[in-house]
C-alpha cells in the first residue's frame, strides 16, 4: 500500500513539473510580446508628434500666406487708384491742348477778318510753344501711366501666383517639377526626398514614383524642411514585384504652378522739340493747322515671378 501510494505521489509531481515548465515557456513568451509591442506603442506615439507638429506648421503657413495675399490685395488697390488719377490727369490736359487748338482757329479767324496776320503771328508762335510743352507733359504723364499699368500687372500676377500656391498648400498639393529619392528606409515604411518647402513640397500631399516614364507608386509626404522632406510609402499603391531605389524619379500628382516672366524693356517717352520764339514760320500761319497731341496707348507688361519662401517643417527621426 506504501509504495502504491510513493508511486502516485511520484507520478504527480512529475505532472507538476511538467506543467511548470510549459507554463514558465508560457510566460517568457508573453514577457517578449509585451516589449514588443510597448515599442510600437512609443514608435506610433512619437510619429503622431510629429504629424501635429506638421499639421500646426501647415496652418501657420497658411495664415501667412492669407496676410500676403490681403496685402498684395490692397497694393492693388492703391495702384488702380493711382493710374485713374494719372488718366484723369491726361484727360485734363488733352482738353486744355484741344481748346487752345479751338482758340488758335478762333484766332485765325478773326485775323482774317482784320486783315492783321502779322500782328497775330508772335500770339501764334507763343502758341506753338505752348502746344508743344503740353505735347512732351503729356508724353511724360502717358510714360508714367504704363509704368504703373505695368506695376499693376505684376501685382495682379504676384497676387494670382500667392492666390494660386495658397489654395494649393490649403488643398494639401505639392507645386514643384520633379525630384529624387534620396534614401530608403523600409524597414520604417519611409523615404527622404532631394526637395523641400522651398521648391514646393507640401506636408501632407501625395506623390507619384515615376520609372522609365511609368507610375510605379505613390508617396505621402510626412515632413517638409527648406531643402529636404520625409515620404511615407503607400503599400498598396506599389506595382507588383516592384523595389524602390534611390534615384527614383518623384512628380506631384497633379501640373505643378506655371509663373509668368516679365520682359526687361521699359517704355520710354518720345522726344520733342520745342520751337523756338524767335524763328520765323515756315509759312502763313492762317493757312496751317494746329496739330494736336496723339495720346499713345498703354501696353499693360507681363506679370513678373513672386516665389515667397515658406517656413521649413520638421522631419520625423528615425529611432
């Protein structure tokens, strides 16, 4: 009965053992797991940082970019109102040398009627000059006026540009041409790029990863510095059986902004000459007639390139 009894009490501490040990296995098992995904946790934690950070450095832009479209906006304004008083200047004077020709052919008139042409003829020549000194005012007023026409144009195209880049950085829409894949991280899921905010790479935007002229992926940009940015690789964006490299071509996916240049030529006012009060007519006077100045028209110039540069967000670091 005693050894039935040592038996059973061997044979089930042999069944204590083995239970032990599985459940010490067990337990180191989980021990690792838990690590495991505690660093996770921190690595997700940390990348959610960074994405405020970019996301609050995205607003700021965006609210600077608004100011400077306000102010562009009332520069504007101040030029418009500027070229109407210029015009209204011109007028003014077109009128003043239309009615001296009306009194010089009133003067004829009643020259002829008296019979006393050379009486008139100093009043004539004094008139002449008076013409003419009108004629070379308002050449220089007509001058003036299309370089403010053209000041106008390149604020309006300033103003379209900064407009234009504003709406695409709110849309979350990179405007650079193309870049390069700097370096590869895959074991992170990331990429760094050879361009940044100030070639127009937008936080948050997505791009296409061009070969040989064929998409083959696409990118979400994480993090923008001045001359750099950080891209996140979209899995299920990649072509089949497809590596990336570093070199890869990267494109915006949509037509990057296109700026208008402005040509250097400046408008110059034509010369004049203003006849002298001594010189003898070349002819009756009462059988000429008076010119009047030709008011030139006014070319608006082409809009002149406005790349402001936008403040550098931060880039995720690698653990």
């Amino acid at each position: 009965m005693v050894n039935v009894f040592g038996i059973l009490t061997a044979i089930v501490l042999a069944l204590a053992s083995f239970v032990a040990y599985k459940n010490k296995d067990a337990y180191a098992n989980e021990l690792i797991h838990r690590k495991d995904e505690d660093r996770k946790l921190a690595a997700t934690e940390a990348r959610l940082k960074t994405a405020q950070n970019s996301l609050a450095d995205t607003q700021g832009k965006h609210t600077e970019a608004k100011a400077l479209v306000a102010k562009l906006k009332t520069e504007e304004a101040e030029h418009e109102s500027a070229s109407k008083a210029l015009k209204e200047d011109v007028d003014s004077k077109t009128a003043v040398v239309d009615s001296n020709k009306s009194k010089l052919e009133q003067t004829r008139v009643e020259a002829g009627k008296i019979g006393a042409i050379r009486d008139d003829a100093d009043k004539v020549k004094t008139l002449g000059v008076e013409m003419e000194e009108l004629k070379v005012s308002i050449a220089k007023d007509v001058a003036k006026l299309e370089e403010l026409t053209k000041d106008n144009s390149q604020t309006t195209a300033r103003n379209d540009v900064m407009k234009g880049r504003t709406d695409m950085i709110s849309r979350r829409e990179s405007f650079f041409t193309e870049t390069r894949i700097g370096a590869i991280y895959p074991n992170w899921g990331f990429v760094t790029l050879g361009a940044g905010n100030i070639s127009g790479v937008v936080a948050g935007s997505t791009l296409e990863i061009v070969r040989n002229a064929k998409a083959i992926g696409k990118l979400l940009v994480t993090a923008v510095e001045a001359n750099t940015a950080s891209a996140s690789i979209i899995p299920e964006s990649l072509v089949k059986g497809t590596v990336l490299m570093i070199g890869d071509q990267v494109v915006p996916t949509h037509k990057p902004v296109e700026i208008p240049k402005v040509p250097d030529s400046k408008p110059e006012a034509p010369p004049s000459k203003a006849p002298s009060k001594d010189a003898e007519p070349a002819a009756d006077p009462s059988m000429e007639p008076a010119g009047t100045a030709a008011e030139p028209d006014a070319t608006p110039a082409a809009a002149s390139e406005a790349t402001p540069e936008t403040p550098a967000a931060t880039t995720p670091e690698s653990n």
